[in-house]
C-alpha cells in the first residue's frame, strides 16, 4: 500500500523534528563535558567537589549524548 503525499510529508516532519530534538540535547551533552573538563582545568576557580563529578560530571554528558544519539535514531 502506497503513502499518500500528506503521509509522506508527515513522516517527514516527523524524522526532522526528531533530528533537530536529538542533535540539540547531544549538543547539551558535549557542551556539559567541555564545561566539566575545563572546571577540572581549573579554568572556573577550585576543583569542582566529589559528589558533582560523580552526579554531573561526565556520566550526565554521557546521558545526555546517548539519549540524543537516540532520539536521532528514530523513525
């Protein structure tokens, strides 16, 4: 069975929306990296503490690039 154009300009829509969502929230995720690896750089002032390396460190910029790499994956 065929698609209808407006079927096809939906799905369209739709993988685009998912595109821009996911390359955004993986844009997030480097940004809070290049943040988090400066801070250890010293470029902020004092080493940030433990328990934000552990919570808001790299592991949330890994998330936030997985959860990206995802939603880019979407049909």
């Amino acid at each position: 069975m065929e698609k209808t154009p407006e079927q096809l300009r939906a799905a369209y829509r739709r993988k685009r929306r998912f595109r821009v969502i996911g390359w955004s929230v993986m844009s997030v995720g480097a940004a809070v990296a290049l943040q988090h690896w400066l801070a250890h750089l010293g470029a902020f002032g004092a080493q940030p503490p433990g328990w934000i390396d552990l919570a808001a460190g790299y592991p949330m910029a890994g998330l936030l690039i997985l959860a990206g790499a995802i939603t880019v994956s979407q049909k």
